[in-house]
C-alpha cells in the first residue's frame, strides 16, 4: 500500500515538473503540446503517467515524449500555425485510407521552388529538400507514432467518427518538432472506445 502511495505522489510531482517545464520552454510549447488529448493520454485512473517517460519499460520509440531526430528540420510550427496551411494538404489520404500520407518531395517542391525561407537554417533544410528532389530520392522521415506490429489501427474510420487529430497526437501545430505525448496503450484506447461505444473486441484492434 505504502509503495503504491508513492508512486502515486511521485506521478503527481511528475506531472506538476512537467508542466512548470513547459511554463519556461519555447513558445510552442506555451499552450500544452498535450491540450485536446484524450483523458490526458492515461489509460486509466490508477495508471501512473510517469512510468510512460521510462525507456526502460518498453521499446523506446513507443515512450511518452518520443522526439527522433529528423533528416529534415520540419516545423509544425512554420507551416500550419504561421501559414496556416491545412493538414490534409501534407497528410492527404487521412480521410481515405488506413494510414496518414507523408507528402512527397515533389509535394513539398510545390512551394519551395518559390520559397526558400528567411532565416539561414531554413534554407539550409530547403537545400536539403533540394538536393534530395534533384537525386530523385525520398526523405526518410522517422517515425514518431509507431505502434507494435500486431495492432491494426485505421485513420479513416477514426476520423469519420469525429476523432480529431488532436486526440491522439495533441497540438501539432505548436510542436517545432513533433513527439508522442501519449504512450497509446491499449487501455487508453480501450477507455475511449467504451466511452464513445464503439466495440472492444479483440479482433476490433488486432490482427
């Protein structure tokens, strides 16, 4: 019991840690990248959030705050706050298929044969962009939302039933670079399909 009071005091100054963090972070980060996530991302009242930030407990790829590297400077940020361009207009096939598309490079040569940004690192990256458009070579983004192989996860369905991105990725377009502010465990989808009624068969979410 005695164990159990701790841990629970110390998801509590964990979280409390978190967010003084985020009151003196970067501007993106003012509003609460985890804003507009469902129950927090926990997947039930006794779950304790800070285990989620712990490598050691899983793959690490799949751990609360995962933010790899990417070949590409890419900012939410710039792109969808400042600019205000759509999301479908990168992520196309998000209301069609099972997967959200990454845009091609010849997508994001649309504009960058007229835009080559204002700031030094940003014509950098765009040169990147470049060069890689000119080998005829894709990025090779990592990705931040990997879930295990044996989950069968649809976007389509998901948004035709009124889920927003921000349910399970959080606020986007505040993030310079974008983490997983939810570990995704199965009970956290779980609580959110018996709250809105949707099935929780086996089968619903696994191959």
């Amino acid at each position: 019991m005695l164990v159990v009071i701790f841990l629970a005091l110390v998801s509590v100054a964990w979280r409390w840690g978190g967010e003084l963090k985020a009151e003196t972070a970067q501007d993106y980060h003012a509003v609460g990248v985890r804003q507009g996530v469902w129950n927090n991302g926990q997947a039930a009242l006794w779950d304790l959030n800070f285990l989620d930030y712990f490598h050691y407990f899983g793959p690490p790829e799949r751990a609360r705050g995962h933010q790899p590297e990417q070949p590409i400077k890419f900012s939410h940020v710039t792109h969808v706050q400042k600019n205000q361009m759509d999301c479908q207009f990168c992520h196309w096939s998000v209301d069609k298929a099972a997967y959200a598309a990454i845009p091609e490079v010849e997508t994001c040569m649309g504009c960058h044969l007229q835009v080559s940004g204002t700031e030094q690192w940003q014509k950098d990256e765009i040169n990147k962009l470049k060069k890689k458009n000119e080998a005829g070579q894709p990025i090779e983004w990592t990705k931040v939302h990997v879930m295990p192989d044996h989950v069968r996860f649809n976007h389509k369905r998901h948004v035709k039933a009124g889920v927003t991105c921000q349910n399970c990725h959080g606020q986007i377009p505040e993030m310079q670079v974008v983490e997983r502010v939810s570990s995704m465990k199965m009970g956290w989808c779980i609580d959110c399909h018996r709250t809105q009624g949707t099935s929780i068969d086996c089968y619903t979410c696994h191959k």
